[in-house]
C-alpha cells in the first residue's frame, strides 16, 4: 500500500481483510461463550473486545479510507499498537495493562 504495489489489484488481496477480521469477530464471540464470561460484565474482555472493534477500523483507513499516505501509515501503527494491547490484555486479564 505504502510502495503502490501491483499486487494490491488482486481479488484475493482485496478479500482476505474482510475473512480475517470476520474470523476474529466470530472467535471473540466463541472465546465469550466458551468460557461463560460476557462483554460489560469483565472489563478485560469489553476492552478486548473493543480494542477489536478500534483495529478493525484502523486497518479499514490504512487499507481503503486514508486520504494520503500519511493517514495510512498512520493508521497501520496504530493498529499494531492496538494488536499488541489486544495480546496482553488476553494474555493477562487485565484491561489496564497501560496503567
């Protein structure tokens, strides 16, 4: 995206972002039941769930919606720090991991 590469022209280029975060909606709701704890009711999996919902539309402006290269980029780094926030709080149960 950043170096306008060909390959960005391709169908399954243009399809794998919708089937990989439709797979991690599908697996945060799935890790919801599975352990029988609810969005608003913990706190780490509301932030998780989030955090989510927020790198979803981070990589919809780095992919699609960003005006100039900037806001692309931009929008790419952001994602992965909401990422590697979505890492620890799954991996400590804590949704101030910031603090």
């Amino acid at each position: 995206m950043v170096r306008d590469m060909d390959i960005l022209q391709r169908k399954w280029v243009k399809i794998a972002p919708h089937v990989i975060d439709t797979a991690l909606l599908v697996s945060a709701i799935l890790l919801a039941i599975r352990i029988q704890q609810y969005p608003l009711v913990d706190p780490w999996l509301s932030a998780k769930l989030a955090a989510l919902l927020l790198y979803i539309g981070l990589g919809m402006v780095a992919l699609r919606f960003g005006k100039t290269k900037n806001q692309k980029i931009g929008a790419w780094c952001g994602a992965i720090i909401v990422f590697v926030y979505i890492l620890l709080v799954a991996i400590t149960r804590n949704a101030f991991i910031i603090l």
